[in-house]
C-alpha cells in the first residue's frame, strides 16, 4: 500500500551517521555507518508518530516534532534536502 504523506523520504542524523529511508509502500530502509540496509522493516504513521515493526522482531517508536525533524530511539533526524 502506497502512503502518500509528508514524511516519506530520507532522514539523516546530523553527523550523517544513520540515515533512514521512509517509502512510500510502507516499508523503511535504514543505513549506519558504511552498512547498507543495516535494518529494515515496515512502518506506519499516525499524525505526527510513527511506529516501526523490524523485519528482525523488534519494534520501536518516534515522533515528528515538525515536518522536518524525527525523534527516534535518542536520536535526532532531519529531513534530507
């Protein structure tokens, strides 16, 4: 299922670390470091939280302060420009 919102698209700690990708069919990809694909799972948001299912079991939440930043697991993500 396609989910067209706001928050779909790259999401980036400041020091570039971890980047996360939200697409649009739900799933999400997340890189750290120089690991590619590091974890992966779906994700599903309701207003401004956001809650993900691991593809390896576990499950976790965040929260958009605004269109552009993401709290999640005591990280800070902001949207990639």
């Amino acid at each position: 299922m396609e989910q067209q919102h706001k928050y779909v698209g790259m999401w980036v700690t400041s020091n570039g670390y971890i980047r996360q990708e939200l697409l649009p069919d739900g799933r999400y990809d997340e890189a750290r470091g120089n690991k590619q694909s590091a974890y992966t799972g779906r994700y599903e948001i309701s207003g401004d939280h956001i809650k993900y299912w691991d593809d390896t079991g576990f499950t976790a939440t965040g929260d958009f302060n605004d269109p552009d930043t993401l709290y999640h697991g005591g990280y800070i993500f902001y949207r990639e420009k």
